[in-house]
C-alpha cells in the first residue's frame, strides 16, 4: 500500500518537474526564433495540445496508483 501511494506521488512529483521542458519543447517547435510559425492549421492546435495531454497522463498515472494501493490496503 505504502509503495503505491509514494510511487503516485513520485510520479507526479517527476511530471510536474518534467512540465516546464515540455512546455518550452512545444513552445520551440511552434515558434522559429520567436518570429515566425513553423506549423500552422491542424497541427498548430494540436501540437499546443500536448502540454495539457501530458499534464493529464502524469496526473492520471499517479492517481491510478495511490488508488490501487488504497483499494489493496482496504480503504476504498
């Protein structure tokens, strides 16, 4: 139960630090030198997307695992 709850919390732990790379990652291949764009239409938007795609996998992730350590220990 315990290794379940700290490996959700670790798991955050680490995506939230991640975010900011991502972040910057996504921010480089939209904006060439932060003049013009090098994608546009489609896949402009769904390129700003994945940020928030990544975002709710992290916190998916962690929150599956504390709830099988809980549901394991008997608490829900």
């Amino acid at each position: 139960m315990l290794g379940n709850l700290l490996g959700g919390f670790i798991t955050i732990l680490v995506g939230v630090n991640l975010m900011p790379v991502i972040a910057n990652g996504i921010q480089g291949a939209l904006y060439v030198h932060g003049n013009g764009t090098n994608v546009s239409g489609a896949s402009n938007t769904i390129l700003s997307l994945v940020t928030i795609f990544f975002a709710l996998g992290v916190m998916s992730a962690g929150v599956s695992l504390a709830i099988n350590g809980m549901r394991n220990a008997g608490l829900v």
